[in-house]
C-alpha cells in the first residue's frame, strides 16, 4: 500500500494545481545546505491557514528542506 502524504485538506488544495506545476514543486525546493533547488523526497503535506506546506528531505544531501505553496489567495477548489 503506498502511503499518501497529503492531509485531506492539503490534498484538496494540491488536486486544484494543474500536474505540470505540482511536478515543478517537486523540484524545485531551496536546500539551504546544497545552496540550490533540489528535489524534495519523502515529504508530508498539510494545510496551514490555506497554504500548503511541504517538508521532506533534500534528495541530493538529505537534509530537512521545506517549502511553502502559498494557495490562500488563490480561489478555493471545488
């Protein structure tokens, strides 16, 4: 079984960005010890005052990296 990472309130927010996008997320989050944008692995996501917020670990050093989808001022899914 895989596991889901998303809250369902996080999800619901995710399922409203189109694929291409989420892909680029993915890939694209600042790692403050790599001083570049990384891929974030093994991550979990929640809903925080209608943001996303990501944390997981840096695919290339494994360090903590967390990144912020800011959702709120976007109109809410359906």
């Amino acid at each position: 079984m895989t596991r889901n990472p998303f809250t369902p309130a996080a999800q619901r927010l995710w399922d409203a960005i189109p694929p291409a996008a989420q892909k680029d997320l993915l890939a694209n989050v600042w790692c403050g010890n790599c001083r570049s944008s990384q891929h974030i692995a093994d991550f979990t996501a929640v809903a925080e005052e209608g943001d996303i917020r990501l944390q997981g670990f840096c695919d290339q050093c494994g360090r903590v990296v967390v990144r912020i989808i800011e959702t709120s001022e976007a109109p809410p899914p359906p």
